[in-house]
C-alpha cells in the first residue's frame, strides 16, 4: 500500500483554519436568531455583555496570529560604566 503525500502545513492550516471559521460564522448567525423579541426576552445589558465576552476573545485570538518580536537585550559592558 503506497502513502499518500503528507498534507504541507500551510495545506493543514487552510484546511482547519477554513473549517473552524465557518463554524464560528455558523454559530454566530445561530446567536443572532436570539434577538427574535417573538420568541426571546432580554435585556440590552445582557446583549452587551454577550459580545464584550465574543468580542475579548476574539482580540485573544487575533494577538496569537500577531508576530511581535521581543526587544533585543542591550550587551551589558563593565567598561561604558561611568566611575
């Protein structure tokens, strides 16, 4: 039986990355069906803090995907010290 090529990790990440998304797309538009005043009964604080919550982790998510490189340490030197 002869392997199949392994998927490339940018392949992996499309395919997941891809997946996860519309799932969150899918799950929001679900939430959004709660604001049928006809059938749901809520307060505006309520919805308030319902996105808060969506909207930190949301800026969680988007601050992994940030590449931020750490600061560079200055070289310590006994010599550029004054006496």
């Amino acid at each position: 039986m002869k392997k199949q090529a392994e998927e490339s990790k940018h392949d992996k990440f499309v395919r997941l990355a891809e997946a996860r998304t519309n799932k969150i797309i899918d799950t929001l538009q679900l939430l959004g069906n709660c604001s049928n005043t006809s059938v749901y009964e809520y307060t505006q604080n309520e919805v308030e803090e319902i996105f808060q919550a969506i909207e930190q982790e949301l800026r969680e998510a988007k601050k992994k995907f940030t590449k931020v490189e750490p600061e560079k340490a200055t070289r310590f030197s006994l010599s550029k010290r004054k006496r």
